[in-house]
RNA sequence: GCAGCGUUCGUCUAGCGGUUAGGACACCGCCCUUUCACGGCGGCGGCACGGGUUCGAUUCCCGUACGCUGUACCA
C-alpha cells in the first residue's frame, strides 16, 4: 500500500513555523516513500475561522519549496479537502456510533458543565465528564432523549469511552504508549452547532482519505488514546502515529509569538532564504546522523527517515538560522539574487543601478553580512556618495600629511586603462615603495574617503565595483573639503 | 491536581554496552590580512540524580528531581 499523509492546519492565522516544520516532515516521509502528501483544511471552528489563513498556509509551503499532491486547490479522488464542506458525513458518522452505542447524546449547558468541573476539582478529582450523574442519554434514557431531541433541546453527541483496561499504540518516534482507559474523557464528536469536533472529523478523514500515516505534533499525543477508541468504534484498521518534538522557546515553553517571530511569513520577510529556513527546521528535530549541516530539497526528502526524529523539544536558534542564511547567501549565484537586491533597494532613496552592478555589490559584500537585505545599509556608499565620515576612524587615519600623499594617487589613477582592482593595486604598491610608506597610510585614508566607513570589502575591489568616475569624484571631493 | 512525554556541551545534535563522548552554532584565543568579514588552527564546555542488571553503563531496567504538553461544544 502507497504511503498517505496528510497536512491538517486549521486556518486561524499566518502559517506557525512549527507548523512548516509539520508539513515538511510530511512532505518528506511522503517523498521518501514516493507516496502522497494531501492537505486537508480543518476549519471546524466557526468561531476562529480566517478568511484569508487557507492562502497564506498554501502560499508559505510553495515558498518553502513543497507542495501537496492533493487538496482544495489541487482537489484529487477523497475530496472536498475542506472539513466544513463534508459536515453531512461526520453528522452520518455520528450517527452510526449512536447506533452501535458507542456515543450517546448529551444535553448539558456549559454552565453545567462548569459546575461539574469546579465540583471535582474541589475535591481533587480530575475533571473528566461523568456519565452517570449528567443530563445525557443514558441518565435520562432513551424515551426521554428522542422528546428532548423532538423538541430540538440542543444536544452533542458524546463518545461512550470503555472505562476499563489500557489503550496502547505504537508511535513511531516514542515507542509504546499506554493510557489508563479510565482517564479517558467521554470526547464530545459531533458540537451543538452540528460541526464535529478535531477528534471525530479528524478519524473519519483520516480514515476514508485512506491516511497511511500520521504525522504531528506531541501535542497530540494526550488525545491521541481517544482516536485510537474511535478507530475501534467504527471498526477500522488504525494508521501509524508519529508525534513530533515540539519547537520550543529560549525559555523551552512551547514555542510562541510572545518571544518574537513565530510565523514563515516573519522570517521571509526578515529576508531569510526559503532553503535555509527549510534546512534548519529540517535539523530541528531530525537527524541523518551527518556531521553536515547543509542539506538540499532533494537531499532531505533522500535522507528522511521517521526513526531518526527526536523526542525531545528543540529550542529554536535564532543565531544559528542565520548563520545557515549566510551559508546560502554565500553559496548563490550573484546574478540569481540581483533582481531581488534591485526590489530591496526601491524603498530607499538611492540612484537606480543595473542588475549587473548590483550583483557585483552582492559578490563584494556577501561575506560580511547574513542578509541581502543588509546590503543598503551596510553598503550604502555603494549606491551614494558618503556624506559622513566615521569620525574616529578619521582621526585615527587622518594625520596632516596624508593630504599630500594621497594626492598624488588621483592622477595615477585617472591615468588607468582598466581601473581593475589589479591594476590599482599594482599602482598604489609601485607607489608606496617608491615613497617608503606603509600601506596602511594610503589604505585607510582612501577607504575614509570612498566609504566613510571603517569596515567594507577589499579596497581595490570596493573601487574597482563603484568605478574610475565614482571613485576619483569622492576622492577629489574629500581632498577638498574634508582633508 | 491528574495523565502522558521528555532529559548528552549555553543551543541544535552524533552515539543505539567497551569511544581520549564526535560535529555544528555561539563564545574566547591564534594565524591569514588592507579594516571588517571569510577561511584555517586551537580552546572553553555535556551524559540531571540515585539505585539496580552487567566483567563493563551515556547507552538496558526501576525510582527521584526537573521540564514540557495535555486535561474545552479549540485545533
């Protein structure tokens, strides 16, 4: 049998980066196994529901780089792939369970429910449903519950959990778990509204989509006891489970908006490459077992394997993610990323450059930085002439005679056929050795005249980009009104 | 509270009974050098604790501690 996993967000906002981290190990398992990986919307929730959350889900994973085999853009054979467009089969699907006896309806009020809970709490019980003293089914017998139903008294329908014995399963990452069938809540499936809850609509799916595996977060792991009741209840055969370690914060709390950005949308807009993005949240939490740490699409999905993911929640590493940027960054090819650098710089105020140039700046600066996006700020002076100097670097590499060694560049320079940054190197050596100076004398004075600034690219190299016009105009400005 | 899960350098991790406990990020130092980086070299730094099992435990078992998640008519 083909392998199928599905991705199941619920569409309440920007796509979680823990949640990327979900659809990718889907997407790699699936890949691995040349099976598919689906995308199942799971918008139950009338109450959360947002509008504009499916795109944006959609949208992130294409920018990461992957995408599903089936779902409600793509559609495919177990469609519709929205929960809210196949409410009619976990209503027919509740209803089966009713009539098995293994779910009942309930009538209580949440206000009844309250009490019911602040009352075992008060006496140190675990708040858990009980089925013997509420206002349901089996309390109010069946005469009872078909005139309530009748009269349309709002009701649920509730899962009539077997309270004794163990519930057991295999994950695939932790091994067997066992849950006391006694700590098992009575599960409402099907809300008073007549939509079903997570725990129902997620079996039915999962079942009738033919879901080989599941794939998810821990978080699911408490729940995960009740599916295993429901799959029994309707007598089908149980996918495998795979829970995955949670992405944590500094403080090892599950990761959240509080600590800073949390959504893909964040981190692309923060200018970080979709593969390294990708790369890192790949190695958080699985391992091939590699001293690497640089891994492609296609070598991901080759090495994946579920055996390999952690049990334990990974902390998130900011610094490390970008220095995995800085590694892509460095690996591009220049000309690839110039368009993206040209869109950047719109929003400043700079002069329009060719695409050609601006691969020559993002070559010349690439090292010293993680982001492309750093380019305008780092290296502004690529773009406009300085207008300020770093006054500690001047004073520091200005002294009253380097007005006069200087001056004797410019014409060398003008006098250049090519103004390579060979070419000026030969001249300014030729230069201080007929003169016995430092290099340092002449180095630093031009880098304070053309950049204004004391950290930058090679010199000859960062003249050589800005040109022979450019170039000699910022020196003989400095010459003349700085110096 | 109850339940489940988890615990190797600060962080991400390798390890699946015998290793000088390996790599990466970060940090520190040195080298290179035209500043800053990059790169190279080196350093700092870890098996939560206590019992077993075993000739031998980071590794297997049981406790303890700590942490996390769950405990909704949310997913």
């Amino acid at each position: 049998m083909s392998v199928r996993v599905r991705f199941a967000p619920s569409p309440t906002g920007f796509l979680h980066i823990g949640g990327l981290r979900t659809a990718l190990y889907n997407y790699l398992f699936a890949k691995h196994n040349d099976g598919e990986c689906i995308l199942r919307i799971e918008d139950t929730d009338q109450t959360r529901y947002v509008e504009s959350a499916e795109k944006a889900i959609v949208d992130m994973c294409r920018w990461a780089g992957f995408d599903f085999d089936e779902g409600p853009e793509q559609g495919g054979k177990y469609g519709p792939y929205r929960q809210s467009e196949r409410t009619e089969l976990y209503q027919t699907h509740a209803s089966i369970l009713i009539e098995n006896g293994e779910a009942y309806y309930a009538f209580d009020t949440s206000e009844e429910l309250d009490r019911m809970r602040e009352r075992q709490q008060k006496s140190g019980l675990a708040p858990k449903y009980d089925r013997t003293i509420m206002r349901n089914q089996t309390t109010l017998g069946e005469d009872e519950t078909s005139r309530l139903l009748a009269e349309g008294e709002p009701s649920v329908i509730r899962l009539k959990v077997p309270h004794t014995g163990e519930i057991r399963f295999n994950d695939l990452v932790r091994g067997e778990v066992v849950f006391a069938a006694r700590d098992i809540d009575d599960q409402i499936l099907l809300k008073s509204d007549g939509y079903p809850t997570y725990h129902l609509a997620n079996i039915v799916d999962d079942h009738l989509m033919e879901i080989t595996h599941v794939i998810r977060g821990e978080e699911w792991l408490p729940s995960t006891p009740k599916h295993c009741i429901l799959y029994d209840a309707f007598g089908w055969e149980k996918p495998k489970f795979a829970h995955l370690p949670l992405l944590l914060n500094p403080d090892k709390t599950k990761m959240s908006k509080r600590h800073g950005d949390v959504f893909v949308e964040d981190f692309k807009n923060k200018g970080f490459f979709a593969e390294a993005l990708v790369n890192f949240i790949a190695l958080c939490g699985w391992n091939p077992s590699s001293d690497r740490e640089i891994f492609s699409m296609s070598e991901l999905i080759e090495y994946f394997a579920l055996e390999k993911v952690n049990k334990a929640g990974a902390i998130f590493d900011y610094k490390k993610l970008e220095w995995m940027n800085s590694q892509y960054f460095r690996s591009y090819n220049p000309s690839d990323l110039a368009p993206e650098l040209l869109r950047i710089l719109d929003q400043y105020d700079y002069p329009k450059v060719s695409a050609e140039y601006a691969a020559q700046v993002i070559k010349l600066l690439r090292e010293r930085i993680n982001f492309i996006g750093d380019i305008p700020t780092f290296g502004d002076y690529m773009f406009v002439a300085p207008k300020n100097f770093d006054e500690e670097y001047k004073s520091k590499h200005w002294q009253p005679e380097t007005h006069g060694n200087i001056a004797p560049l410019v014409g060398m320079f003008e006098s250049t056929v090519e103004f390579s940054h060979q070419e000026l190197h030969d001249i300014v050596h030729a230069y201080i050795t007929e003169k016995q100076l430092a290099l340092k004398l002449i180095i630093h004075p031009l880098r304070l005249m053309i950049t204004g600034k004391q950290v930058g690219a090679g010199m000859f190299e960062t003249m050589e980009v800005l040109g022979k016009k450019e170039t000699l105009s910022r020196m003989t400005a400095f010459l003349e009104n700085n110096a």
